[in-house]
C-alpha cells in the first residue's frame, strides 16, 4: 500500500480532548480512553469517523455512554451514523494490549521492568484507537494505576496535578498537559527510575524543574544530560528568544529504543547512549552526541510540538529545522570559530558519506517525499541532513538577522498549529522581501521536491589582458527512481579568491557598483552561469563553496599547486580541508583505476600534511581531520563501479604509508598531545585526545611492519593506565586496527573491566566487528560473538553494535568474494524482521548500493536480496526497502 502526498486530505473529525487512564500490567495493560469528538464540518457532513489501531485487544466502545454499532475495516475501527453537525460527542474505547511482548519497541512496551511508549510515528495507534495522525490535535490528561513497590515512579507529558494510593499495593498518578498536541507526542513512563533534579529561573522569571530520569546507579552519569539541557534552555532564549513553555520538563533514558530520543512534550525519552556519559565510561565523542541530541529533543519543543507537522511527508518542517538548530547549538557550545567549524566539517563529512550516498541510490528521495509505503522507512539522512542544509541555505540568503526575523514571523502565524514545509518557506521569505531567497522561492523550494544531489562544475578563466577572471558554474542533476526531468536549483557559492601566495583578492563582479570584497556569496540559479571579476592582477585560486554553502557535488580541475594554496593558506577551514580531502581521493582513485596496489604518496602531499600537523597556529582538532584520509564508503560514493576490496587495499596502503612517512611528526605530535590531563569534554581538550589518539594509532600501525615494538607496547600501556573512555578507547582500537597480537590481550581485559556497562559492551562488540580483515576472518568472529552471553539481537544497540559494526562500518569484511557477508547480511534482516521491523529494516539498506558493486559482490548481492524478498512474512518496512532495491535502476 502506497501513501501519496497528493492525497492528503483534512480529517473528518476534531478530537478536542482525550482522558486516558492506565492500568499497566506488563503482559495485559487495560487502556480507557474517553475522548471528546466533533464532526470536520469543513471536510464534509456524511463521512465515517475511523480510527487507527494495531495490536489491540477491543473490549468496548460507548458514544455517549451508549454501546454503539461499529465495523471493523482493514485494522481500523469505522463508526458511522454519527452526528451531520459540529456537536460534540463523548467516545469511549476500551482496550487492552501487551506490553511485554512488544518487540517493535513502537507503542507501549517494557524496558528491563520499565514501561516506555514510542509513538512516532504512528504508534499511538497500537495504545488505543485514535486519528493517528500529526494534524489532529487534543488537550491530554492522563491517569497512570501500577503496583506501587514495582513502579513507584508514573509519568506522562505536561503538569502532575493528583497522585495517591490505591488499593492492593497500587498506586495513581495524574497528569494534564494544557498544551494541544498530536497523538505522536504523547509519552508515558513507569517504573524503578532515580532523578537528577535542577531548578532554574529563566531570563523572564519563570521557575522551571528540571528532571532526568535513569535506573538506579546510572545517575552520577547525568551530569553531563543536565548540564546540555541547562545550556539548551539558554541557548534557545538568546539564539531565538524561545523560551520554555512548561513548568517541568523531563528526560527519560531507556536502554531498549529504537532511534536516539523523542521529543515527547515534556517528556523526553532518550536511548541511554544519548544520556549517560561519564568519563570512565564515555568517549568525548559520545559526551558530543549528548550534548547535540539533549539540545535537539528540547529544540523540537518549538520546532515540532508547539509547531508540528500537517502530515508525514512534511517531516523535515520539523527534523531539518531542529537539526539545523541542534547544529548551531554544537557550534555556539564549542566555542572558538575553529571549533566551530570542526563541527561544520563533521556534519559535512557525514552528509556527504551517507546522505548522498542516499541520493544516488534506490531509496533517493526529495526531502518532502511525494509517497511511502512505511513512515518509518523516511526517517532518513535526506529528511534529516539535507533537510538541514535547505534551511542553512536560507539562512545564507537572508543572513542571521533576517532569519531570526523569519522565524519570529514563523511563530506569529503558525504556533499552536499543523503546518506544511511551503508554511515555513514563505515565512522566512515573507519576513525579508529584499532577499534573494524571497526572489526565487518557488525555484528554491525545488530542494523540496527534487530528489538527488546537484552536481556543479566549476571553470575559472583568467584574462591577463582584460586583468579579469571569469568563473563559469554548470549544474546538473541525475534522474532518480521515480523521477526523471530535474529543473536547475537554487545554489548559494560562497566563495573567495586567492593568489598564488594565498592573499585573498578583493572581488568586484562586472558591472556592479558595490566595493570589492573579499568574501561573497554567488547565487547560481540557472543550467549555467558565469560570474566576472574585474581589476584580478593575477590568475587566481578560486576557493569555492566555502563553509560548504550548497548540499552539491563540487567539479573543479585544480592542480595540486592550486590544491596546496588552498590547504596551507585559506581563510576557510571547511575549504581548507577539503584542499586536503580533494587531493587525497585523487591519488586513491587514480590508484584504483590503475589498478596500482602499491600506489606511493607524492612527498608534495605529504609534506604539506606535515605543514598542517605541526602548525602551532591550528587547533588539533582540525589537524586531525585533515590528516584523516576519505573513509572507504566516501571513496566508494566517488566510483561507478565500485571493488570494496580494491578500495581497501589502496587505502591501506596510502595509510601505512602516512604513518611511515610522518613517523617524526607523529612521535612530536604524540608529545605534545598526550598528556591530557584533567578530563574536561570541551572541544579543545576532545580535540587534543583525538589528534593524540590518531598519533598513537599511526605510530602503532607503522611498528606493526616495521621491527620497532615500543609503540604497541606504549598503546597497551595507555590503554590499560587510561584514566578517561577516549584515551583507553583510543589506545585500544590502535592495536585492534594494526591487527596487533597484544589486541588479543587488551579485548578480554576491556570486557572483564566494563562487563556491567551497557553502553561501553557496544564499544567493545562494535569495534571487533569494524576491525580491519586478514584473510576473511572478520566474519567468524562476528559470528562467533554472535553466540556471546553478552550479545542479545532484541536490544537494538547491541544488535546495531555487532551487526550494523560488520555490515555498515568494515566494508572490506562485509564484501567477501564469496558472498558470506551478504548471507550473514540476509540471515540477520530475516531473524530482525521477526523481532524488530524498525531495526530489520534499517539493516536491509545496507545493500542500498549494490548495483554500483563489480563482480562477483553483485551477483551474490542479488542472490542475498532475493532470498529475503522470497520470506513470506515480511514486514512492510522491509518489504519496502528490499522492493526498491530491487526495482529496475
Ligand atoms: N523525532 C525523533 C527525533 O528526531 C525521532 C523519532 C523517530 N521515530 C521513528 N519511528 N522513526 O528526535
Ligand atoms: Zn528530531
């Protein structure tokens, strides 16, 4: 079944107010749910009112205290004859469910004796039946009854207004939100939970409580949640003048859930990976992700609850906005503007590895989808990543002022509604008539509707007689599945020019009476363009798309003297590091091509990687960004027809090299980085124990060819006197990366030390299964851990852990020439797929590019494939995602 967009229709009926009341019992919870109706008038006087519901036991519905006729249609429960007018009718439905049985994690389930419910996107529906749907919005109170000494603590969204005793051990708690919300919003918890608490007054004088929730022993590992929560709260008054709306706001974290947290109005329900960290347990890698997805879930209060979606296909109105917001708030947090844009070539670095490789293959589509066969399937990189990047382009185009404005005027027509993407659009427009955005609208919300990633190329010609440079922008777009004429885009280039020495030169465009500027922002809007620059003394550099202005694929013929301009002098870190990246997926694919397995480094590169690393000037954490060569996957994207083994053993080689080559700078760099000192997890101090950590792990590779012991013998060492997550880590995945015997040591050593920590066993399951391959013997002993006592396929992050570890981050174990990785592959999406079609679903796209392989990975890629296509029982999750893999390309 597919959905369109197209068909989108207002519902037949409002539901102004719900009262719940829960019984909870793990094996039969029993769910009253009283809700206050009126016919849509405006949608039509005849229509039946359905309701939604998956799982559920019905036992009773009442209109009007009354029993009623009803049918049941296709899972959904169909009352007709009810009123022609908008009166208001009382129906009451009475249902129950089982919660222990729930391994979908969608809807109500239980958590190591904990209640939890999810229910974006429709798992409201498996709770009670309702109009599931984002643009039905009711006022909730909800009554929580549970076992007292088993669930002394009962919470759901908005304000506790009565709690109390009841009979046989049990006990109530009630609850009422005053704000309107959609069904996904809702949340309950019950269970043995212990809160870190905070009080704090806001800038306008309102007292706020401030609550995370955490099984008893995890709360010293909450410190770092709260403080994210604090600093978000602020964030979000200074950045945008939000403030929070509620007088308690609570965070929840679960160690059995499907993504990384949900924005529940006032109560937030997190995966336990994005909440505890403390800094024996968690890397600086992990306190980040704490600190960006706390400030997500609590940006979503505004950018999601207070103004939601109209209907699904309109997801990223609220997931590209509060990502672009969660990645401001990073940004702000880190600091200093190296920092800063660190971040941004993090979140670059991502976009390009996975959410272009999104675009290129069967499961493209725009970041407002034109139809789904399963929601949840769309809760991808596109609507997320991408998503982001169209609102930071609009934000280029009006600048910080002008979009603050916009969102104020965002707010003034919309809050407290259900709303679409061209809502936002026009409102940012609207709120800055003079922006190149607002002249172009219609054109730019192509990033709406056009699946696919542009592709641009750049062709500078430089006039000495003229003393002018003339820069010539083409762009294209490939067709995706479904959709084969693409228009031209929107494209905002910021960009700079320099001389051969690296001083940036003043641009002045043709005929234009504006001074000359060292930095501006070109906006291509047309197939091609060209863009002259007068009084240019000499040829230039062009330095282009900086801070990467624009979510395209960048075509530019530089030479590597043109490519060491950019790497040692550019104003723009982003620029700058790509010069390095742009330079080293030249020398691997030239390799590649070759066919070349001992392809040589020029000293050219290396010596400007060397300039890099020992600049005192540069934080080390973009140092080591730039001395990080492009990931397998990344080089991959780069390929037509793509040889994981090849890519491989080119990459490798490239790397023993760097470190042979570097080996001095690498021994310096380790000297001056490895004492870390105090653990802090601010950007700088992370940014030091990264750049360290890749020193130690560079040094180890080298001695493990070359006769030297004394680095793994160092890394043992540190990993065993490490008195942070990062460093110990570090340590340990150097020797578990050069394949070093002492890895065999160290890996039982770490589980004996961490086998009660959750979150550091993934570490330890992720990192075996992402080692480097020596003879295909990665598989077995992913297999192997497969039967670990520790190992438990229904907890979504361990499976993610070990599976995903294999089939998604170690490509060259996964794409065997015999085809066992893919067997593995199928044997895991059909064993998920009766346990978790969320999870099932999400490891099915990791044969997403299968089409681009060479053979003989092809031929078993789509045996694999097949043979899961052929289950009778497949979820429509992964049916889905498997049907389009499949589809004709
Ligand atoms: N809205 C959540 C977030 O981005 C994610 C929920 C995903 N849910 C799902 N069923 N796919 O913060
Ligand atoms: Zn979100």
């Amino acid at each position: 079944h597919i959905v369109r967009r197209e068909d989108y229709l207002p519902p037949a009926f409002w539901i102004d107010t719900v009262e719940l009341t829960f019984d909870l019992d793990p094996a039969k919870t029993r769910v009253l749910n009283k809700m206050r109706v009126r016919r849509n008038t405006a949608a039509g006087t005849e229509q039946a009112l359905r309701l939604d519901g998956e799982d559920l036991n019905l036992a009773r519905v009442l209109v009007n205290g009354q029993g009623a006729t009803f049918k049941m249609d296709n899972g959904q429960l169909v009352l007709s004859n009810l009123p022609v007018d908008d009166s208001p009718f009382e129906l009451e439905i009475f249902t129950t469910c089982q919660p222990e049985k729930n391994t979908l994690l969608s809807g109500l389930f239980t958590s190591q004796g904990t209640f939890f419910t999810q229910c974006e996107a429709e798992g409201f529906r498996r709770i009670t039946y309702f109009l599931d749907r984002p643009d039905v919005m009711s006022v909730y109170t909800v009554t929580l009854r549970a076992d007292q000494a088993l669930y002394p603590v009962l919470l759901s969204n908005g304000n506790l207004i009565k709690e109390g005793q009841l009979e046989e051990g049990r006990h109530f708690a009630k609850w009422h939100d005053p704000f309107k919300k959609p069904s996904y919003l809702f949340a309950l918890v019950a269970g043995k939970l212990v809160a870190r608490e905070q009080t704090i007054i806001a800038r306008n004088g309102k007292e706020h409580l401030l609550q995370v929730f955490v099984r008893p022993g995890d709360l010293e590992k909450t410190e770092h949640a709260m403080q994210s929560l604090i600093a978000s709260i602020a964030w979000d008054e200074t950045r945008f003048g939000l403030h929070l709306d509620l007088d308690r706001f609570m965070i929840v974290a679960t160690s059995d859930f499907n993504m990384g947290a949900m924005e529940n109005k006032g109560l937030n329900i997190f995966n336990t990976k994005f909440v505890l960290a403390s800094q024996a347990t968690a890397t600086d890698v992990d306190f980040g992700n704490v600190e960006s997805v706390v400030g997500h879930e609590y940006f979503h209060n505004w950018t999601g609850n207070r103004i939601t979606c109209r209907d699904w296909f309109q997801l990223s109105l609220k997931e590209g906005l509060t990502v672009f917001r969660d990645q401001e708030f990073s940004m702000d947090m880190a600091g200093s503007d190296s920092a800063r844009a660190v971040k941004r070539i993090e979140d670059v670095r991502l976009l390009r590895t996975n959410q272009f490789a999104e675009d290129a293959g069967p499961m493209a589509h725009p970041v407002r989808p034109d139809s789904y066969q399963e929601i949840n399937n769309f809760y991808t990189l596109t609507i997320y990543e991408k998503g982001a990047e169209v609102v930071r382009m609009m934000h280029t185009l009006v600048g910080e002022q002008g979009f603050r404005k916009g969102i104020t005027l965002y707010f003034e027509r919309f809050d407290g509604q259900a709303v679409t993407c061209d809502d936002f659009a026009q409102a940012i427009a609207d709120a800055n008539p003079e922006s190149e955005l607002t002249r172009l609208l219609p054109q730019f919300k192509r990033w709406y509707s056009q699946a696919g990633t542009p592709h641009v190329q750049a062709t500078g010609l430089y006039d000495e007689m003229a003393q002018t440079y003339t820069l010539r922008l083409t762009q294209t777009l490939r067709p995706t599945p479904g959709q084969s004429d693409k228009q031209a885009s929107v494209i905002p280039v910021k960009l700079g020019l320099l001389t051969r020495s690296g001083q940036a030169i003043p641009m002045q465009l043709q005929g234009e009476a504006d001074p000359a500027t060292l930095e501006r922002t070109l906006v291509l809007s047309e197939a091609q363009q060209a863009f002259t620059f007068v009084n240019v003394a000499q040829a230039p550099v062009p330095s282009l798309l900086r801070g990467f202005s624009a979510p395209v694929v960048l075509h530019q013929q530089l030479d590597d003297e043109e490519l060491e301009v950019l790497l040692e002098h550019d104003s723009d870190p982003f620029t700058r590091w790509e010069a390095s990246q742009q330079w080293a997926q030249r020398i691997i694919i030239t390799a590649i091509n070759d066919g070349n397995d001992t392809p040589e480094l020029p000293p050219r590169f290396t010596q400007a990687l060397s300039k890099v690393l020992n600049d005192p000037l540069l934080d080390a954490a973009f140092k080591d960004l730039v001395l990080t060569l492009p990931s397998e996957a990344y080089i991959a994207e780069q390929i037509a027809t793509v040889n994981p083994q090849r890519i491989h053993t080119v990459r490798q080689a490239l790397l023993a090299q760097l470190a042979a080559a570097l080996q001095a700078d690498w021994q310096r760099t380790w000297d001056l980085h490895h004492d870390t000192g105090a653990y802090t997890p601010d950007a700088l101090s992370a940014g030091r124990r990264a750049l360290a950590g890749k020193a130690l792990a560079m040094l180890t590779l080298h001695s493990s060819t070359a006769e030297d012991t004394i680095w793994p013998g160092k890394a043992y060492q540190r990993f065993k006197d490490a008195s942070n997550m990062t460093d110990r880590f570090n340590a340990l995945s150097a020797l578990v990366h050069a394949r070093h015997p002492l890895a065999a040591k160290a890996l039982p050593l770490f589980h004996q030390l961490f086998k009660n920590e959750a979150l550091v066993l993934d570490k330890w399951f992720q990192l075996q299964a992402s080692a480097p391959d020596l003879d295909g013997d990665i598989l077995p002993q992913v297999q192997q851990l497969m039967k670990h006592p520790d190992f438990n396929i229904k907890n979504p992050n361990r499976a993610r852990s070990l599976i995903f570890g294999f089939t998604n981050a170690n490509p060259a174990a996964f794409h065997r020439e015999d085809g066992a990785g893919y067997q593995f592959w199928a044997d895991q999406v059909i064993a998920l797929n009766a346990i978790n079609a969320q999870v099932a679903a999400r490891l099915a796209r990791a044969m997403d590019a299968w089409r681009k392989l060479d053979e003989p990975f092809k031929a078993h890629a789509e045996t694999a494939l097949q043979r899961v296509a052929a289950q009778e029982k497949l979820s429509k999750d992964v049916r889905e995602i498997i049907e389009k893999a499949l589809a004709p390309a």
